[in-house]
C-alpha cells in the first residue's frame, strides 16, 4: 500500500510538472485575462488552543477598513471583492530550460547569505523593536514590495516559472508593522464594542490577524504564491492550492531560488502556523537545499 501510494504521488506530480509545460523548450507568456475579479492576502494562521480554521486574508482586512469607515460595522469574514490587479508581464525568450538555468545561479551570485536571510519570526520570536528593512517594487506590481537583498531572487524565480509555461502570481509580500498594527488594532476594537476587555479583545484579535512585529510580512522576505489562474476559480487562499501545477513547480524549484514552503503539513506543532502551501520565505539558497533535503522547518534547521 504505501508503494502504491508513494508512486501515485509521484506520477501526480509528474502530471502536475508537465501541465505547467516542463520540459517544453517554448516560453509561456502569462495571461492576465486568466486572472479573477478577488484578490486575497492571508495572514498565518496559528495553530493550537484558540486557532480558527482556513486562510485570514491580509487584503480582506485591507479592504474591510473602507466599508468599516462607511458603515461603522465590522466587515465579515467572507471575502471581499476587489478589482483584479493586472497580471505582471514576465514573458521570457529562449528555452525554459536555459532561461532556469541561467536564473537559478542569480539569487547565490547576487545575495551573500547570512543572518539578515535566516531571521526567525513567530509569535515567540518578534522582531526587534525599531526593526526596519530596505524593500524594493517588484516589477509589474504596484504595490508588492520584497527586502532589496533578496527580491531579485523572488523575481527570477517569477520569471523561471513562468518560462516553463507555469505562470505565477504574486498575492502579498511585505507589509510593515505599522500597517500590522493598525490591523491588529481595528480588529482589537471590534471586539471591544462586543464587550471585551482589553486583554481579552486583544486574545480574540490575534486569533485572525497576528500581532505587529510577530508575522513573516512584516520581515520583508514572506512571498504569498499562487497560480496566476487561482481567482478565477477561488475566492479567498485555501489549502486546495497543493493540487495545483503551480504548487508542484515550486515543491521542485523554490529552493533553487533560496525559498522554502514556510508552513508545511504535518509540522504545524513546530511552526505554530497551520498548513499554508502558498506561503513561502527566502532564507538564502544553501539554507533553502538544507531545509527541503531534510524535509524540516525553519524553526528545526536553526534549532529553535
């Protein structure tokens, strides 16, 4: 039975490797008119006592702030609508192979590995206070920005995909601890005017949107992925993303890129986070192949 299981993963995964045209020697260009009308952002979701299910949605809250200055509600939990940002024009020339090829070796060639990549943020380990970090745009986006260290490698593993006829799209990527704060603050007074106390608004709050300086986003080196297809069929990120190409394109590629899958199946006592298959954080290429040959954590490669 589990030779039987072992190998019908392994031909899903094959599958899902040539449907993003793997091995084909043609590039893909990336199709806006694929993408929906939604757009969510999530929020780790921390597992344990108190932990809600799904995904939290970063944009949703986002979004929430304008209807809450409107109607003086607190908006719900179903997704709001949103245009569609435009999808970033990534196409690539020449072969998929050698497009990867040549991208794979930018990220260990432009970006000395060290601390700064191994950084671990959590809800036990905050960042430091007076925390700040230099971001940069990433191309075709308006408004996603990524540590200036590492987005060059976050934009080839971008391109990389999509030359292998795998487009990606890229959902959020740092947000700053004010607008963390702010967040967190709104949805602290929400539960205030249901009538809970301080400490105990601030209890409920963190069970949807983590506290400031506590998430990934906050770092700088935090990339929500998806398929550049998913909002035509999903509203919101949802743990269905694992069945996709693009999800089996980054289980083989973002390490070559230094990423690695930040909350993992299976490893939810360790990370504290429930499984996000769309959550994925540079820690630099030689961290990233140690991480992923292992099969652990962050948390586990840096003995914490």
């Amino acid at each position: 039975m589990k030779r039987f299981i072992s190998l019908f993963l392994a031909a899903s995964m094959a599958l899902s490797l040539a449907a993003c045209g793997m091995g084909n020697d043609s590039s893909s260009s990336m199709n806006s008119s694929s993408m929906g009308s939604s757009i969510a952002g999530s929020e780790p979701h921390f597992a344990g006592s108190g932990a809600t299910s799904g995904a939290m949605s970063d944009i949703r809250e986002d979004m929430g702030d304008l209807k809450e200055d409107i109607t003086g509600s607190e908006p719900r939990d179903s997704m709001s609508q949103n245009t569609a940002e435009p999808m970033p024009d990534n196409t690539t020339s020449g072969s998929a192979s050698q497009t990867r090829a040549t991208q794979a070796a930018a990220p260990a060639a432009a970006f000395s590995e060290g601390e700064w990549s191994l950084t671990l943020v959590n809800a036990s380990h905050p960042l430091p206070e007076g925390f700040s970090v230099d971001t940069v745009s990433i191309a075709g986006y308006d408004d996603r920005q990524f540590d200036a260290r590492a987005a060059g490698a976050l934009t080839a593993l971008l391109d990389a995909a999509q030359a292998d006829g795998c487009p990606l799209y890229l959902v959020s990527s740092y947000r700053s601890v004010e607008r963390q704060t702010a967040l967190f603050q709104r949805k602290t007074n929400y539960y205030k005017k249901q009538g809970l106390n301080q400490q105990a608004a601030e209890e409920e709050a963190a069970k949807m949107v983590a506290r400031p300086g506590t998430s990934e986003h906050n770092l700088g080196l935090a990339a929500d992925i998806v398929s550049a297809d998913w909002y035509s069929a999903h509203s919101d990120l949802t743990q269905e993303f694992e069945t996709t190409p693009a999800f089996a394109w980054l289980q083989s590629h973002a390490a070559e890129y230094g990423f690695i899958l930040r909350y993992p199946a299976g490893k939810e006592a360790v990370t504290g986070v429930e499984y996000e298959p769309w959550h994925y954080r540079y820690v630099g290429p030689a961290a990233a192949a140690a991480i992923a040959r292992q099969g652990i954590t962050l948390e586990e490669y840096l003995g914490q």
